[in-house]
C-alpha cells in the first residue's frame, strides 16, 4: 500500500475515535457517489455531519484544511445530497474538516466545524 494511503487510512481512524468519543454516531465511512467519496458521515442529535479528513505529517507545505479544493467541496456537497434525499433524511447538514498532523509519537488533531463556510 502506498504510504500516502497508510497516511491517510491512519488519519481516518484517529478522526473516528475523536468523533465517537465526542457523542457523535458513525453512519458511513468511505461513502462514494459517482466520482465523489465522503470520508466520514456521522450524526449528532438531529445534525447529518460530512466530514472531509486531510492528514498530512508535517504543516511544511500548509495545514492540512488547506489542502480542500473548491471542487472537492462541490462533489462532497453532491455526495451528501443524494445522500439525505435516498434515504428521505429530514436533518439539518454540516460539513466539517477534520485536519491532523502526525509527529513521530504523537498528532495534533483540529475540528473545523461548519468548514466550508469559509471558503
């Protein structure tokens, strides 16, 4: 497997257990739609979160948030649409980020809540 991969499959799980050690309920993991794949949709009271999770083992070239393209935002958007009307959801939607940086013994982990706000 390609060490970008392993990165990445890492990062995921670590956003996982913050997410479910923080009351939020796991629905779907690695959800795709035609050419879009949501990393992680979870839910929390009566809010449908997507969450987009970038990993990366060092800030030398940004943060990890940084590196969330405007198209990646509009697929990801795409994918949780059709989400929410397949399964005839009546939630409201958030789109998070959750950036982490791994460091030889340790990660630094951000939740970027509502991140497309600001884009």
């Amino acid at each position: 497997m390609a060490e970008h991969n392993e990165l990445g499959e890492i990062g995921e799980q670590l956003a996982i257990d913050y997410l479910l050690k923080n009351g939020y309920q796991i629905l779907e993991r690695n959800y795709r739609y035609i050419k879009a794949e949501v990393d992680i949709i979870a839910l929390k009271e009566n809010t449908l979160i997507a969450v987009e999770v970038k990993t990366r083992s060092s800030n030398y070239f940004g943060n990890p948030e940084d590196f969330v393209s405007k198209k990646k935002i509009k697929l990801l958007v795409f994918a949780v649409d059709h989400y929410v009307v397949q399964r005839d959801l009546d939630v409201n939607v958030r789109f998070d980020i959750i950036a982490i940086t791994l460091e030889k013994n340790s990660h630094k982990l951000e939740h970027l809540e509502d991140a497309f706000l600001y884009f």
